[in-house]
C-alpha cells in the first residue's frame, strides 16, 4: 500500500507490498507523487517489478530476463502495427510476432553476459565490478567489442532503474570506460579501406566448396549476399512463400533500418538476382 507523506519542501511516496523491496521517491509535487505510487503498484501487479526482499537479493539473470521478455513485447507490438499500416496481416504469420527481440550480435551478448555475470547481484555493480570485467574480456576481445559488452550492460542497468524501479545506478558504465586509455583499449572501431577482391572471393567459394561435411551452401550465399547486398539475418530470414517468381522479387522480412524510429520489422521488395535453383533450398 503506498504512502505519501510531506518531507520538507517536497511529497515522497512510499510502497510496502508483501514479497517486494520497500521503495519511495520524492516528487516536488503531490500529484505526481500519488501517480507514481499508482504506477509502481501496477508494476508490482503485472510482474514487471521483480519480487524479492530487496534489490540486493536479485541477480543480474533475473534482470537480462526481465529486459528481454519486455524486448520481446515491444517487438511483437511493432510487428502488428507494421501488419497494420502496411496492409501486410495475411502474410505476418504468429512466428513473426515471436522473433528474437535482437539482431544476432546482441542476442549472443546477452547469452554470453547471462553465463559470465548472471549470477552476480545487480547491487555489486559499480565501477571496480566493471573493471575487472573489463580485464577479464582483454585476453579474447578488442576495445570495440568490450565497449560494445558495456553498452549492453548500461541498458540493462539503465531498465532496472527506469522500468524495473530498482536502486541502481547506470553512469558507473560511464565511469569504466573512463579506464580505456589506461588499458590501450580504442573504443573506435576503424574503418574498412577496401572491399575482398575477386581471388579472395574465389578462395572463400573453393574452401567451402570443398568441405566434405559441409552442408549450408555458402558459396552459393557468398553469391547471393554479394549480388543483393543483404545482411546475413536478412537472408536466413527468407521463405518461399514470399518469392514472386513472375517479377523476380522476395519479401525481406525483419529488414534493418538506419532510421531510428523506424519498425524492427521493416517490409521492402528487393531484387532476386540469383534464382532459387542455385542451391538454396
């Protein structure tokens, strides 16, 4: 049941449920107090808060969890307005409203951060945790990439806070990578200055083409990712349903935008330029 009491100059509101932390917060008006009991009640009711005696008792699992089933939601969400505004509910099917909330990177991150730092408490996140993350990745990964792995963290720490309404604080992310220069570490990735040439190309097809266990053909989509210009997620995300044999087109589904507001689940034709019978089926 929530509370809300004058403290000097401003109103806190306080909430004591059974199998949830204590939590208050000091509002400079009353009404916005009272409607953010309202909310953190509902919160509490719907789950979206973690039960637990308090923040100190939950895991840095329970949050990566909690992070991805609201991804999930959102996603599923924007996939039916995308259905929606598109014209496009006939061929969105169940399967598209469950995709994987990230691209490919992102989801191995998060598996990866659940198996090194999941049983962590989210409490012991600050700056010298993160550092000795940091020296733990040096051995097997670059300053791009160990910037990229605080990122995640730093959302992670950032929804605790906002969604989860834990007590955490996400600029002790900010205050690691404080650290980089000290460690030679370069958070710049550099820029490619040249495309494979066509001997590259043709040893990559000839090595794949020659591996006697290999089952994908690759140099058949080493062809057609060169040919389309689609990222990898984009191809395995095709299906047969969705080719237009008549005027050599294909449905890309789940289509990366470099808009920011843009659908995660972006409808585009493209070109087919090389034809089914090649090998990809």
């Amino acid at each position: 049941m929530a509370t809300i009491l004058p403290i000097g100059d401003k109103w806190q509101a306080r909430i004591r449920k059974h199998g949830f932390p204590s939590m208050s917060q000091n509002f400079n008006k009353k009404q916005d107090a009272i409607a953010w009991a309202k909310t953190t009640e509902a919160d509490m009711i719907t789950r979206k808060i973690i039960p637990g005696l308090s923040t100190g008792a939950i895991r840095i699992a329970s949050v990566i969890d909690k992070y991805i089933e609201e991804a999930i939601e959102v996603k599923s969400l924007k996939a039916l307005k995308a259905a929606k505004n598109a014209a496009l509910s006939e061929r969105l099917t169940a399967e598209d409203a469950t995709l994987s909330p990230f691209g490919k990177d992102k989801t191995f991150t998060m598996v990866r951060l659940k198996r090194t730092i999941g049983d962590s408490l989210i409490k012991n996140i600050d700056e010298h945790y993160l550092l000795d993350f940091i020296k733990m990745r040096m051995p097997d990964a670059g300053g791009v990439t160990i910037g990229m792995d605080l990122g995640y963290i730093k959302s992670i720490l950032d929804f605790a806070r906002r969604v989860l309404r834990l007590s955490i604080n996400p600029t002790v992310v900010d205050d690691a990578r404080t650290h980089f220069p000290r460690l030679g570490l370069d958070p710049k990735s550099e820029e490619r200055t040249r495309m494979p040439t066509e001997a590259e190309v043709a040893l990559l097809r000839e090595y794949y083409a020659n591996k006697k266990r290999q089952k994908i053909p690759v140099p058949v989509l080493i062809d057609f990712a060169r040919s389309t210009a689609m990222r990898l997620e984009e191809i395995t995300s095709l299906r047969w349903s969705d080719l237009n044999e008549i005027d050599k087109t294909i449905l890309v589904r789940n289509r990366k935008d470099p808009l920011p507001d843009a659908s995660s689940v972006q409808q585009e034709w493209r070109k087919k330029l090389v034809r089914p019978s090649a090998g990809l089926g």
